[in-house]
C-alpha cells in the first residue's frame, strides 16, 4: 500500500492523485482520515491509506482569563478554540453567523459566557465565519457576573471561589 502524504496544505499520494477537495485547511475530516482508499489515476487502480492526524492536532481548548473583584464580581473572558477533528461541530454552530438574525447570534455567544458563570452576561464577542475554512475556528466572548462570591466562601488556607469552582487566592478577608 502505499502512504499519502501531507505538505504544507495539500494532501498528494504517490502517483500525483490529490485528494484536496476532500481537505479542510490541508488536513482530511475526521471520518476520512487512516481510511484505506482507492485511487484511480491515469486509468490504473491504486491502493491508499488516507493519513490520520496526529492525536496531538485535534484540540478543543477554553481557556478562562479573568479577576474577581471585592464586591464578588467576575470580569473576564472565555476563549474557544478547536483544532483538526474538534472542529467541525463548532464550525456547524458558526456556519453563517451573520446571516443570523441578531438575537439568535447572541444567544448563541451568550452561551459561551454563561458556561463560566450562569449568571454571566456577554459584554462583547470576537468570532469567527464557521464557513471560512482558511481559518481556525476561534472566538472570544468578554463577560461579566455579579456575586460570584460573597460571604462564607473562604477557605481556611485563605482562598476563595463560587461552589464547584478552582479556588484562587484572595488578598483580603472583608467582603460586604
């Protein structure tokens, strides 16, 4: 059998047959990929094995950047970003997002806010055009929740945080 190989965005088996319709940004859809083939090039048939990504390419990150101010308020941020296999579900959500009406593409961004905090409101938003494949899907959605701690939700070790939550470190004890 022989392998296919991947350069720099375009995927080429042996014997010049290209499977680039196939590809998104230069690599195959999940289901495709480590699939064994047949390729018909210049009328001969040719056995092929579809590369499958690395597991270390398919990734789905959030990460949460914020602070926590003494009246129990978290300003912040969550960050989404999805890489190889992880992409196609939030690339589906995003998928003409500008054709949506206005209130059906906020509640689609507030959504994101409110998995941090249920009480989250969307402040603003940085997205991304699910249709345009020549970016990663990647979005931002700055946020903002009132009490998300109060009294009683110290730690003796001096930390604090909502229930359920990573506690963090707080610099003063009096909250009222």
């Amino acid at each position: 059998m022989n392998d296919v190989t991947n350069s720099v965005g375009e995927i080429v088996p042996p014997g010049n047959v290209c499977f680039e319709p196939l590809a998104v940004n230069g690599e195959l859809p999940g289901a495709l990929q480590g699939q064994v083939g047949l390729a018909l090039p210049d009328g001969r048939s040719r056995v092929v094995v579809l590369p499958a990504a690395p597991p270390s390419g398919n990734r789905y990150e959030r990460e949460i950047v914020g602070s926590l101010g003494l009246d129990g308020r978290f300003s912040g941020r969550i960050t989404v970003t999805a890489l190889g296999t992880e992409q196609g579900s939030i690339r589906e959500k995003f998928a003409d997002i500008d054709r949506k009406d206005a209130q059906a593409r906020n509640e689609l961004l507030r959504s994101y806010a409110r998995a941090v905090y249920e009480s989250a409101t969307m402040d603003s938003a940085h997205y991304f055009d699910g249709r345009d494949l020549s970016v990663a899907p990647h979005l931002t959605v700055w946020l903002t929740a009132t009490k998300v701690i109060g009294r009683g939700s110290y730690m003796q070790d001096g930390s604090c945080g909502p229930p359920g939550m990573p506690r963090v470190r707080c610099g003063t004890r009096s909250l009222t």
